[in-house]
C-alpha cells in the first residue's frame, strides 16, 4: 500500500491564485481530513470528511473548500491564495472519525508559499 | 475557546534515560487523548491513544497517563533512544473533530 499520497510535494502561488492539493489514500479509509501546520502551532483542522460526499467544517475552513466524491480522493481547494494561506498542508486518513479510533494516517505534506 | 497546550517547547533528554512529555488540555468533554510523533520533513505518526475513562496505558516503551482532576496529560518514553528525537504532539479528539497541541521537541544526546 502506498498509504496517504500528496500532491505537489512544493507550491508557490502568487496572491489571488486558485489551486487544488490533491490527496490520496488506498486504505480504504472512511475518514479523511486536512490539516495545515504553521510555524510555532500544532496542526489544526482544515475541512473533514467522514465518507464519500460527506464533508464538513472543521476549526478553520475559511478560504478553503472540499469535495469527496470517491473514497479515496479527498482535494483542497485554495479560492483565491492569500498570504496567510503559507504553510504546511497535511491531508490524513483513518478507519472511523476522531472519536475511535485515533490512529490517523498522515501524507508527508505539501509546502505552500503564497506571495 | 477550547484549546490544548504544553509545558514545555523543548525537551532534552540523555540517551538511555527516561522521557516525560507534558500537555495541558481545557476540553473536559473529549473522548480520547492522542499522542503524534513528528519527524523532521515528515507528516505525523499515531503513538499511542488513551480514553477519557482510562488513567494509564502503555505500549511499547510509552505510557500516558492521563490525569482528569488537573487536566494533564503525559507521555513517558523508556530508554530513550536517538530515534526518538522528533516533536512530539499531544491531542484531543471527540465525534470527528481532532485537536492538537503547539508541540515539544524532543533532543536525544549521544
């Protein structure tokens, strides 16, 4: 198994510009998330999904969309970069939801530069 | 808001010896606490998880130890080992919404 797949490894944007991190998995994994990783802070959640064509919000979704039409696929959307939108994108994957279990997959991330 | 932190950025440890990593959480209504292990350049990997319920639970060379009355939640590493050295991650989970910490980083001296 190639586990949680990302794509581009490296992005820079320019502000204003659109583009879509791709996310993979072929765990056959229900749960599927997004994370970005700022310098100095934890991850924090980004958009989730709990199953294809679910998806839902999580602590800051704003600027950002998602779609889950398949269960292994789950892209980011970035509307319109702005420069606070520079950091490192994490997509992960797991069984069931962060209730139970715990145990999230995690990509190696895609380093975003928004100039 | 609800947060979860740690007490300390850094950590420096003695190969061999024993490591405690510390995280203070405000969340009373999680359903599980998650230790994650970051490695330089690389995405986070699951160590171990503890239930709300629960106050300990070991793996192999790890213990949490959860402590509800204070709000804290700890990592222990036996022997610890040059691979170890990474940032570690305390966080909190209930329904399908996950939490992390701001992260320790741990040092490994030969």
């Amino acid at each position: 198994n190639a586990g949680v797949t990302q794509t581009p490894k490296f992005q820079v944007l320019k502000t204003g510009q659109s583009m879509t991190l791709q996310c993979a998995q072929d765990m056959n994994h229900e749960y599927m998330s997004w994370y970005r990783q700022d310098p100095g802070m934890g991850l924090r959640l980004i958009h989730y999904s709990v199953g294809a064509g679910i998806t839902d919000q999580g602590e800051v979704p704003n600027g950002y969309n998602v779609s889950r039409s398949t269960t292994e696929d789950f892209p980011l959307r970035l509307l319109s970069a702005a420069p606070s939108q520079t950091s490192v994108y994490f997509c992960a994957s797991s069984y069931s939801g962060g209730g139970a279990p715990n145990e999230q997959f995690f990509g190696p991330g895609t380093r975003l530069t928004v100039l | 808001g609800e947060s979860v932190g740690l007490h300390l950025p850094t950590l420096s440890v003695q190969e061999g010896d024993n490591s405690i990593i510390n995280c203070a959480y405000s969340n009373s209504a999680s359903d599980y606490f998650i230790w994650y292990k970051q490695e330089s350049g690389k995405g986070p990997q699951f160590i171990i998880d503890i239930r709300s319920n629960m106050d300990k639970r070991q793996g192999q060379r790890v213990t949490v130890l959860l402590n509800k009355t204070v709000k804290h939640l700890s990592l222990q590493i036996a022997a610890t080992q040059p691979g170890d050295s990474a940032v570690y991650f305390c966080a909190q989970s209930g329904g399908n919404d996950m939490r992390f910490g701001a992260g320790t980083r741990l040092t490994v001296k030969p």
